[in-house]
C-alpha cells in the first residue's frame, strides 16, 4: 500500500458555456469584483466556446509528469486537483486517501509567491481535508514555488532566441499577472518583504534576467531591450495594482520608434485563456494598431525541461530538503497573508 503520493494542483477552468459565470463567480467571491468586469471575462472564454484550454492542457502534463515519475522510478499515485472547477481539491484527496495515500505533496501550476500564487493554494488544501473529513488520517503538505529551477526558464529562452533572431531591433516584454500593490507588498515572508518592488516581482525579474542572459549568451548578443509588464487586471477601478499594463508599455516603445516587439509569458506555465486572450487577441490588436512586428513566446507546457522540474520539486518535497536553488525562508506560516481574513494553511515545504 502506498503512503505518499502528489497532487497536480492547478486553478480549474469552465469547459462548457454554461460553467463560465459560475466559474468566475467562484474564482471572484468576496473580492469586489464588479458584475460588468465580470461579463467581459466571460466574453473572452464564451468566445473560445466556453471552454478554457487550461484543463486539457493539465490533462496532457499529467501524462508527462507520469512518464518522467515511471522513468525515474518514482513509484508513488499522480492525482490532479482545482482550486475553482471539477476535479476539485476535496475529491482529489478522498481518491488519494482511498488508493492508499497518508501524504500528500501538491505541486501547484504556478511558481511564483504571492496570496493568490501559493498561500491560497495552501488555504483551499487546508479547506479540502476539512470538508473531505481526512483531518488527522491524510498530511497535504505544498511544494513551494519554483520560478528559480532552470527547467521552468530554459523554454522561455529558446522562445526569445527564436523571435530575437532575425530582429534588427526589439523589446522584450515579459509578462505577468497583476496583482494589487498590497498583495504584492505583502508577499512571501515578512523577511523578505522591502516594499515596492516586492517578492512577486523580484522573482519575475530575477527569471527575465536569466532568460536574458541565456538568450545573450547563446546568440552573442548585449543588452537586449526588455522590461516587466503586466497584463489581466481584473479588480475595482479604485484598487491599485502592478503597472504598467502591456497595452500601455506598447504604446511607450512604440513612441520610441520601436517597430517589434516580444512578449513572453512568464507568469504562467500554460497557454490558457489569459495568455490566449489577454496577449494573442487584445495585445495582438495593439500591436497591429500600432503598426507593430508582434511575437508571442510560448509558455513551458510539457517541455521535457519543465515537466523534469515539477518533479524534482515533488520529489524534493517527498524526501524533505528544498531542491538546489530553493530559498528556504519561502512558505513560512505567515507567507503571503490573506489581507481578509486568517485561514488555516497546510504546510508549506
């Protein structure tokens, strides 16, 4: 019987029309998000048919990260479960119970540190093994984030090398994510809290200055042009959040006489509806108005490199010590506080 397995834990997505809203609805509950807002989402994935990719894109790393456990001979079950849509969280865990699992590592399809990148992945397990009744026969504990594993960065390279290749002169956008300025003050632990830029955007830096840096390296170039944006603001008008927004950064350069620009995804690990929409319609639009060459890296996906890195980072976290880069102070108890209300939390390792 085994006593441990890994959950691929990722943030769900809608895959029929009528999903959409309550989807959202659960995604934005308590958040103040306007109705409108609201509905100009759910244009964005009723325009792809009402079905975001992001659950099949799962379905397929899944099968990846099976074959690079099998390969490794890492015998332990491969369950998946959703912060926001079938599979949830709370089934995910009575299956693994049920095939015998006591302990429970849950690798998130995010790799940064933020409340709504980690700690709530934490605080939705916590709310799993309450609801599941597992409370003292299952542990979940949460691999932390790993933006610094050179796996999740080496696609990002290849993408920028191929789209700066033949440029005779172009800005790099890497893009994220906003999130509020007081999430982003307040991420990670309290140690590593400086303010304006925060942890959730020197982890973003610190991954563009190694893409960079290898797109350099490998091409013989200097001093590519590039900057972090941020794309997807979903939160009241009044609230502020990162900026720039990619829309206005395209505009800047564009004044500059800029006439290409890149943009690479590095706030996410597939190609869902937020990078789908968000870059390759909205932003696509403001390149094409602009009178801009517009390129789109792709996300890691299944890249034999990445799928490598989330197992390492299971495996890590199945035997205990950080993998090699870690930072051992992330997913202390008081990483990245929920700035409503103090929710249990499974353990961060």
């Amino acid at each position: 019987m085994s006593t441990d397995a890994v959950l691929l834990a990722s943030f769900g997505g809608p895959e029929a029309p009528d999903e959409v809203m309550p989807f959202l609805e659960r995604v934005t509950a308590g958040r103040g998000v306007p109705r409108e807002r609201l509905e100009e989402v759910a244009h964005h994935y009723l325009a792809l048919g009402g079905v975001s990719p992001i659950n099949e894109q799962n379905r397929r790393l899944l099968t990846a990260l099976r074959a690079e456990m099998d390969a490794r001979g890492l015998a332990v079950p491969l369950h998946w479960g959703n912060r926001n849509t079938a599979p949830f969280f709370t089934e995910a865990l009575l299956e693994a119970y049920e095939t015998g699992a006591r302990r429970v590592v849950a690798v998130a399809t995010s790799a940064y540190s933020s409340y709504s990148g980690c700690r709530q992945y934490r605080e939705n397990l916590a709310g799993a093994l309450a609801d599941s009744g597992l409370q003292g026969r299952l542990e979940v504990v949460k691999a932390r984030p790993y933006y610094g594993h050179p796996g999740f960065a080496a696609p990002f390279v290849d993408g920028v090398a191929d789209a700066v290749r033949t440029s005779q002169g172009c800005h790099v956008f890497f893009t994220t994510h906003s999130i509020p300025l007081s999430m982003a003050e307040q991420s990670g632990p309290e140690s590593r809290r400086e303010g304006i830029p925060g942890l959730y955007e020197r982890q973003h830096l610190d991954v563009a200055s190694r893409v960079i840096a290898g797109v350099e390296h490998r091409l013989g170039l200097a001093e590519i042009s590039w900057s972090l944006v941020y794309q997807s603001r979903s939160g009241p008008p009044h609230v502020p959040w990162l900026e720039p927004d990619i829309a206005d950064a395209m505009r800047e350069v564009a004044g500059r006489g800029i006439g290409h620009v890149v943009l690479v995804p590095i706030g996410f690990v597939s190609d869902h509806v937020e990078v789908v929409w968000d870059l390759d319609h909205e932003a696509r639009e403001v390149a094409d108005e602009l009178g801009l060459r517009f390129d789109r890296v792709p996300t890691p996906g299944t890249d034999s490199r990445f799928v490598a890195a989330l197992v390492d980072v299971a495996e890590a976290a199945l035997n205990g010590p950080a993998y090699a880069g870690g930072d051992d102070q992330l997913c202390q108890a008081a990483c990245c506080p929920n700035a409503r209300v103090d929710l249990p939390v499974v353990v961060g390792v």
